[in-house]
C-alpha cells in the first residue's frame, strides 16, 4: 500500500488498532519490524494513556493481515 493512497482516517495508534481489530499490540509492532506493514511518524499527541505515541500505522494493512491472524498459545509451566 503507498502512502498517498491512504486517508487521514486509516492511520492510527497501535492501542487504537489493537482495539479495532483484536490483534495485540506486540504482534502489530512485530509485523512492523519483519516489514509485512508499514509504519508511519506520528503527531506525538498525547495518548490519553500516560504517554505519547509516536509511531502510526496503516489500519487497511493491518486489517488485512488480522484476518487470518491466530494467536498461539502459550505453553504451561512446568511442574518443578
């Protein structure tokens, strides 16, 4: 997906998008870094959450890939 291909409305926070779509917000970082979606500079605005994000990301790209998205389960710990 090209940058000028995207509305102002489809980039937003990973808390944001982790709300939207269910995907963690770890796996959304995750796929980030391995280059399967892009990341975009945020505004630095306040997040309402004690912080400020900094890094956007494109919810049309991550919506695309959280449709086949399945979350591994952990394994239990082990009896000492």
């Amino acid at each position: 997906m090209r940058p000028h291909d995207l509305f102002p409305d489809d980039l937003v926070y990973a808390h944001d998008a982790e709300r939207l779509t269910g995907v963690p917000q770890a796996v959304i970082r995750k796929w980030a870094s391995r280059g399967r979606i892009q990341r975009f500079q945020g505004d630095g605005r306040p997040t309402g959450l004690g912080h400020a994000a900094r890094t956007m990301y494109a919810l049309p790209e991550i919506r695309a890939l959280a449709a086949t998205y399945r979350p591994t389960p952990q394994r239990a710990p082990r009896a000492a």
